[in-house]
C-alpha cells in the first residue's frame, strides 16, 4: 500500500513527535493539527510536516483535515478524567468520542487507512475508567469496516527522553528522601518510543496488519517498585520506597488529585490492579524490542554509570 500523506492526531506530544519523526524520514508528508502552533516549534524542523491550527474535536474540521489524506495515525490520550459509569466526561471525549469522529470524517473524506494508538490493558470490563474508555475507543475503531482498514495498537509504558514516566520518578527521587509507592507490585514492560513509532510506520503499509490489534511492549517485565528502584541508581538518588496497601494508595491519590496535573488519581491506582504487560510476543512481525537499559541512563543522566539492571541484583518486593 502507497502511503504518500498522513494526518497524525496527537502528533504534537511525546509519541506523536518519535511518529512524525519516523515517518518524515521516508519522506511521507505530514499534516499535524494543533490547538496552539507555537507548543509545536519542535517539529518545524521536519521537512515534510506542515502544522495547521485546528480543533479535532469539530467535525468539520477533522472531514477538511482529511482532504487529500491516504492515512489517520489516532494518537490523542488522557490519563486523568473527571469520574464517571462507566467512564468519565474527558475520559469519553479523547476516547471514544474522537475516535468515533475520526472514523466517520474518513469515511466521508475516503481515506482507507487508520492506525490508532489503544494502551495494554484496554478491557471493557476493568478496573478502571481509563481502561473501560479505551476499550470503547477501541470498538470505536473497529466499526469503521469494511470502509476504513484499521490497525490498533496497545502499547504498555512507553519511555524515553522526555518521557513522563521514568522522568516523573527521576524527579521524585531527587526531591524526597523516601517515596510512599501505591502499585509497588504491579507489573509492567515498558516500550521503547522509537519502537513504537517503528511498528506506526511499519504498521501504515503491511497488508497482514489490517484488522488486527498487536500488543506493543518491551522485552522484559518489571514491577513498579523495581522500575522506580533502577531510576534511583540510575540518577544516583537511591532511596527507600514503601509499598503502599490499596487503602492507602488511595487515600494517597485523593490528596494528589486536588494538585494541578495530578501525579497520581485513585484511577490510576485501579489500572494498577491489572498487570501491564503483553499477552503474547512483546512486539509484532518479529521485531525485537529494546531494552530499557540500553536507552534511560543516557537520558535520565545517570550519575552511577553501573546502575543498569544487568548488573543491578533486583530486589523483589
């Protein structure tokens, strides 16, 4: 299939940017809409990407977006929702209703290709509004056959540099001398960025993919207290992490939520009650993940070089 032009929808953040990235290098060119040009100078240094002011959630504006477009890559995600059954108000807009949207304007538009980013874990019946959301987006998707092919992703943790991940812990640590952890033992296994944005690229033009949902994680499971542990020595600011039992978890979430941009929400804490990790091979068409080992030290600026999780003897909670 020739991929000549691709509309990315959440091409602006951290994924979206290793996407347009990855696929202006073979020379596709590349619409990104956003809500404020001047949050997207990053991306005025590709060559094929032209940025345009515009509001996804119109549907005028998605159908005129689309003119003359051959693909979708749908990245848009949120991690925090108002509440609501089964999922909550910004939950149901980023989720469902764009994905809903998208769909519709390519079928008006007749573009025959979306590539849709979900997240592992993704289950109409889960624990937690995110998860429910995101399934639902993921039928969103789904109904677009027979008139749009669809391939959907379920990455689990995605990290690398400007990650809000790893990065997130890093700053922790550095700042509090012990770190109160709700979670400790679920169990996760984190992509790398640039993997993801190779399996969107490769994923765009592979007859096989169409119709199919690939899980998309990295080589190896880890429980939260041990990631947490591994950027500690990384950044050289070990300290002491205390699991924390649900109640407190999320007691501990609900004085978080009051902040702005919350750290944590009680349905974060409820994800965390499924392990993310993949069902089956980590990545599709036999691709081999990167480890996360070989990547975060550069970027989280490890002042202990030797602090990688070969050498570092893991200590289970």
């Amino acid at each position: 299939m020739s991929i000549r032009k691709v509309l990315i929808i959440g091409g602006s953040g951290f994924v979206g940017t290793a996407v347009a990235a990855r696929l202006a290098r073979d020379g596709i060119a590349l619409l990104i809409p956003t809500r404020r040009r001047d949050r997207v100078r990053h991306l005025l240094s590709l060559p094929t990407v032209e940025l345009v002011e515009a509001d996804v959630f119109e549907p005028a504006t998605l159908e005129r977006l689309m003119t003359g477009v051959d693909a979708v890559v749908s990245l848009v995600g949120v991690l925090h929702s108002r509440s609501g059954t089964p999922y909550g108000a910004d939950f149901a807009r980023a989720h469902v209703d764009l994905p809903t949207r998208i769909v519709a304007a390519a079928r008006k538009a007749g573009v025959t290709r979306i590539v849709h980013i979900s997240a592992l874990g993704a289950d109409a019946s889960g624990p937690s509004e995110y998860q429910r959301s995101k399934a639902a987006g993921e039928a969103a998707i789904r109904a677009a056959s027979p008139d749009v092919g669809w391939t959907i992703l379920r990455p689990s943790v995605i990290f690398g540099a400007g990650d809000s991940f790893l990065n997130l812990f890093a700053g922790l640590l550095k700042t509090f001398p012990l770190l109160p952890l709700g979670g400790a033992g679920a169990r996760f296994q984190p992509v790398y960025v640039e993997d993801v944005a190779n399996i969107v690229a490769e994923a765009l033009t592979r007859p096989d993919a169409l119709g199919q949902t690939y899980d998309v994680a990295g080589p190896r499971q880890y429980t939260l207290k041990e990631l947490v542990k591994y950027v500690g020595e990384v950044t050289g600011h070990p300290r002491p992490v205390i699991p924390l039992p649900e109640g407190l978890a999320m007691l501990q979430a609900r004085v978080l939520e009051c902040l702005p941009g919350p750290l944590m929400s009680r349905d974060n804490v409820r994800s965390m009650r499924a392990d993310n990790v993949a069902s089956g091979p980590a990545q599709p068409w036999g691709r081999q993940p990167t480890s996360l080992e070989t990547i975060a030290p550069a970027y989280l600026g490890s002042a202990n070089k030797r602090g990688r999780f070969d050498s570092y003897q893991l200590r289970r909670p």
